[in-house]
C-alpha cells in the first residue's frame, strides 16, 4: 500500500472521529499563522497582505498609469483632448469656441475664439475664384443681352454657365441672388462663387433641390443655397465636393446623398435647415471643419443634424470630423445600420425637448458600429445612445444637460447602451479614458449589453427619480476599470441582473436620497417571463468611501470583496443605517459571498452586516466601527458565515479576533 495516501487517509479519519486535537499526527499548520501577524495573508513571494488595497498597486483606486511612470486621475489625459479643445483641470476636455454660437451667417470650428465668415469674398468682381483658360463666367447683374460667358460677356444664370462648360472647367460665379434651380449631370464641372454671403443660389421648387448633382468629381465652392426644397441633392455620384459652402433657410433637407453617392462637406455652415441638415438616403457623408446648427422643427417633430435611417438599402459611412454641431433641438446625429466615426467633434447649446421627446447628442441604433474619439457632448438630455448596436468611446466628454419630468427620467443622461432584451438584439461599447461630468440623472447606464469601461470619470450625476446611479447595468455584462465615480447622487455603482467585475476603482461620495445614498448596490431583478435573475459583483482592490446608508448593499445577489477598503459610511437622510458592508437575503443562498482582504473602517452603525444571508469571510478587518460583524435572521431565513481565515476587529492600537455579534439591529430594506 502507498505510504503516503495511508498517513493522509488515517490523519482524515482521525479528524473526524476524535477531532484534531486529538490524533497522534495533525496535518502542517498554514505558512501564514507563522510569517505573518494574526489577519495578515501570506503571499506567494512571502510578503505580508493585510486587510486592503494590495500592498503593491501601481497606482491607487481611481488613478492610471502613464508612459512616464507616473500616475494620473481617470479621464481624459489632459494632453490628449485633441486639436482645437483644452483641459478642463479635472478630467475632460472643453472645446475651444466662442461662449455661445455664432450669429448667423458666420461660424467658429474648435480651436477657433471668434466667429468669422465662411469664406473672404476677395476684390473685384470674381474676388479670388481661380481663373482659367476655359473658365465660364455668370453675372447677374449683366445687362447687355449678348452673354457669352466670357468676362465681358458673363452668362446671367448658373445653369447657363454649367451647360456651356468643358468637362472639368470652372464656372465663375458674380455676386448677386440667383433664383433658379440648377442641375449637374453628363460632365464633370466645378462652380465656384466669390463668396457664400454674397452669392446665393435660391431653389424654387419646393419638392427638389437648388441644387441636383448627377455627376462625379463635381465640386462646388463659396457659395450659398437656399429656398423652398432641398438645398442640394447628390444622386449616385461620387464624390461631390461642398467647400465654403453655406446652405440656410431651406424648405426641406439642407444637404442628401442618395444611391451610391459619396457627398464631401468642408469649411462650411448649414444652418435653419428643415428637418435635418445633413441626411443620407444610402450614399456616405464626410463632413470636415464644418458647422451645423439650429435645424428647423416641422410638425413631424424631426430636427437632426446628421441623419440616416434603415429604410434606405445597404450600409453607409458617415464621419465628422474636426466641427462644430451646435442648437439643434432634437438628436444632433442620428444614425442606423451605419458606420459612424466621430472625430474632435464639439456637440453643444442642444435645445428642448420636443413634446415627449428627448434631445440626444449621438444616437446610434440598429446594427451600427460608432467610434467617436476626442469629442464633447454639452447639455444634452442624453449626451450619448447606443441601442442594438456597437460602441467605441475613446477620449469622451459628457457635460451638464437638462433634467426631464421623472417620467422621462430613463432617457436622460449620460450614456447610454442598450440592447433589446425582449428580442434578442446585442450591444457591445468600450468607455474608454472618458468624463462624464455633471450629467442629468444616469451617468453611464448599461441595459442588456456588454460593456467594458477604462480609466473614466463620472462625477455629479443627478438623481431625479427612480434608481439613477454615476453607473449602472441591468442584465449586462459590465468590466470597469481604473474608473473614479466621485460626487455623485443616489448611488455610485448600481447593478440588477448583472455579472459585474470591477478593479482598481474609486467609488466615493454619495449625495443620499430619501432612499438610498449607497455607494454601491447591486440586487435582482425581474426578468422576461417574470423569471428573477439574480447579480454577481466582483471588486477587487477597489476603493468605496463617504457613502451614505450602506457602503456595499448586497441585495439576494451574491458579490466578492478582495482587498478593498470600504471607509466612511454614514446614517441615510433620516438618520438611520449606515453600515459598512450590508448582505441581505430572503430565500436560501446555495453559492456564498467573499470578503477576502477586505478592510472596512469608520461606518457609523454595522462595518459588516449579514442578514439571512451565506458569506466567508477571510483575512478581512472591520475598524472604528459601531458594531463590527453583525449577522441576524432575515424572515425565515437564517444566516450562514464561514470564517476562512482570521478577521480582524478593533478600534486605534485595539486588535482582537472579530466576532459575530446579534444585537436585535433592523435590517435594511430589500430593495427591488
């Protein structure tokens, strides 16, 4: 027989029928009861843990490393905002624009201070227009009857001048109002006026465009449209270039690329468009170091910048970058089944809500994927919407919006991405080195969809009704990072339903309500099929502090606490709770939480509270708190703790072994 597997054998039975104590040979003590102080954890390199943060974090909770070796607040790096935006000081970016938008007519791109025209008109009566040998020459205001479309004889409409064009020549356009509707079709031409805020091209029919482009390679340069239709139209051409082009005041659409079209949108301002400024009916948008603002509301409630829609066949591109999106009273760019990009963008100055509608900042829905990069989103109801769709955030800024009626209160916020849980449909994003800062309501929430958040920072949520948190994620897969939640109102970190993983972060400073002010919650919820889906929440090395009512409120869920601290828990509102770490449940838990390395200090009632609850709890400590381990019945269920390893408690120099305590306290509430 094998020596070995005999001792092992005989040294189990032993235990059990005698107990240790009393058998001839015991099995080895653990290496830590000798290397380390009593609640210290020995570590593999032999190093002691105590209760806490990890002894060799490269940066605390809330912070990020960077290349230099240094560590820095969650957010934006401060040397990254991008051109044409600035450090804030605290953990985003501001865009560098005039206090408000511009009057009309004139426009400002970030990086810019004072509003300007959209084009110098230059001297005479061409003004900087390149001339050529086969250049076309349209003056309105020429009267001798004889055009030719030379200098001397200018032709006196636009559509004059493109019929008798070369393919590829210039069509010089003279100050003046030109009231016709004009068409580009068979040759590639360019049409290029002295400057947009002194020649107009004024579109008469209601239904069409001023200006319908057929042809690719066309461009069109300083100019303005205008008048009762579209302003232009780009049918299955590609690509067509607006350049210092002002297009205002128009009946229908300011800008749309149909078909296979391709529309090139430069240096230019749309402005009081109807409806939408720039839309794609299944051609691409490439909007640069342009401004679009103030877009008309109809009576079918629709004012967006940016538009596309998914009753248009095939997948489009739209990308925007370096601009400046600004008054718009509905979604500012709104997109389905598109590919988005979003580059050094300032979103700002959105108007109201329009009857029950919400003004978003970006909307992207049904099988888009949106990478939005060095932008800024300011006072929105809610900055940013991902639904059935995925997400990439990198370099963010939300700031600041207006608070809805509570009963719009789940549309109001930060962001926001969402699946469809009823129908199946996904939604992935990244959060990615972002500020969310002083937002209506939510700051980020995550419903249904799998989400991985980096080195961001949310500060100042406000809690207008409901459950709204800094973060929260219903029946979603969430993974946080090196995230600060500072300063926030309701709760910190919220989950319902949820698998939840969250290190290196810094939770702290909930501004309490009338029921809650927990810095971390995280229960069931009641599902499809009236199916209850329980959470799961890890943390590890986090920090949770200044919370109000409880630090960590485990509701019939179960979590795992490793080497956090939680610190700082006070009363609720009404001057009661105020425990450290609370477990709470009314039915019978088969799989336990953890508190391993787990520090909790200065909570003003309970450190650690078990109510009908399964926990083990190992190598943890509760310091200066009113009560140290309490654990109770809940109803009719009764407690379960497993001391895996020795615990901690006392008060300055006092340190003794913890023991489970049941003073008869109220438990919290189950919250649902």
């Amino acid at each position: 027989m094998n020596v070995r597997l005999f001792r092992a054998a005989s040294i189990r039975l032993c235990a059990l029928v005698l107990g240790v104590s009393g058998c001839s040979e015991s099995p080895p003590k653990k290496p830590q009861a000798e290397a380390c102080p009593t609640g210290h954890l020995t570590r593999d390199d032999g190093k002691c843990q105590p209760p806490g943060l990890p002894i060799d974090m490269e940066c605390p909770p809330g912070q990020v490393p960077t290349n230099a070796g240094a560590c820095r607040t969650a957010g934006v790096p401060p040397e990254e905002c991008g051109d044409g935006f600035e450090f804030d000081g605290v953990a985003g970016c501001i865009p560098i624009l005039p206090a408000k938008p511009c009057p009309f007519g004139l426009m400002a791109i970030p990086g810019e201070t004072a509003c300007r025209e959209i084009a110098p008109c230059g001297t005479g009566t061409w003004g900087d227009i390149p001339i050529e040998p086969n250049t076309q020459f349209v003056d309105i205001g020429y009267a001798g009857g004889d055009s030719d479309g030379t200098q001397a004889k200018p032709w006196t409409t636009i559509q004059a001048g493109v019929n008798a064009a070369e393919k590829g020549a210039i069509i010089a356009v003279a100050a003046g109002e030109y009231v016709e509707d004009v068409s580009l079709s068979f040759k590639r031409k360019r049409i290029w006026g002295r400057c947009p805020s002194m020649v107009s091209i004024h579109g008469t029919n209601p239904s069409g465009a001023a200006l319908e482009v057929y042809i690719s390679d066309t461009e069109v340069h300083n100019l303005a449209l205008t008048g009762s239709g579209l302003g232009a139209r780009i049918h299955n051409a590609s690509p067509v270039t607006f350049d210092h082009v002002w297009v205002h005041d128009t009946g229908l659409w300011g800008f749309t690329s149909d078909g296979y079209a391709d529309l090139i949108l430069r240096n230019s301002l749309v402005e009081k468009t109807g409806e939408i400024g720039v839309a794609s009916r299944g051609g691409d948008i490439h909007a640069e170091n342009s401004v679009v603002r103030d877009i008309t509301v109809f009576e079918s409630n629709v004012a967006f910048g940016f538009y596309h829609d998914e009753t248009t066949p095939g997948r489009v591109t739209i990308s925007i970058v370096g601009s400046a999106l600004e008054l718009n009273h509905r979604n500012t760019v709104s997109v389905l089944n598109t590919d988005l990009v979003m580059e050094r963008v300032a979103i700002r100055e959105g108007g109201p809500a329009i009857g029950l509608d919400v003004w978003f900042g970006i909307v992207a829905e049904k099988g888009s994927a949106a990478q939005v990069r060095q932008t800024t989103v300011e006072g929105s109801h809610g900055a940013i919407f991902v639904g059935e769709s995925d997400a990439v955030l990198d370099r963010v800024t939300l700031r600041g919006g207006e608070v809805l009626p509570t009963s719009f209160g789940s549309y109001s916020g930060g962001i926001l991405i969402s699946a469809d849980v009823l129908n199946g449909g996904s939604a992935t994003g990244q959060i990615l080195n972002s500020a969310v800062i002083d937002a209506p309501q939510f700051g980020v929430a995550v419903l249904g969809a799998e989400v991985q958040m980096e080195g961001t920072f949310i500060t100042g949520s406000v809690a207008a009704g409901g459950h709204e948190s800094a973060l929260d994620a219903e029946r979603s897969k969430l993974t946080v990072n090196r995230c600060a939640l500072i300063d926030n109102s309701h709760f910190g970190l919220s989950t319902e339903g949820a698998e939840v993983i969250v290190t290196s972060t810094l939770i702290s400073g909930v501004k309490g309500t009338i029921d809650a002010g927990e810095c971390v919650t995280t229960r069931k919820v009641l599902g499809p099929g009236s199916l209850e889906e329980s959470s799961h929440l890890t943390m590890r090395a986090c920090q949770i502090e200044n919370c109000e009512q409880s630090g960590v409120f485990v509701s019939e869920s179960t979590a795992v606490l490793e080497n956090c601290v939680v610190s700082n828990v006070n009363p609720d509102v009404q001057g009661t709770f105020g425990d450290g770490i609370v477990l709470i449940s009314d039915e019978q838990q088969t799989e336990p939480s953890v508190l391993s390395g787990t520090l909790v200090q200065d909570a003003a009632r309970a450190g650690v509270g078990v109510y009908g609850s399964n926990v083990e709890i190992g190598y943890s400590s509760v310091r200066c708190s009113g009560f140290d381990l309490v654990a109770e019945r809940y109803g009719n269920i009764d407690y379960s703790i497993d001391k895996a390893g020795d615990n901690v408690c006392g008060c300055n120099n006092e340190t003794e072994l913890c023991r489970v305590q049941s003073p008869g306290i109220a438990a919290p509430q189950i919250e649902n």
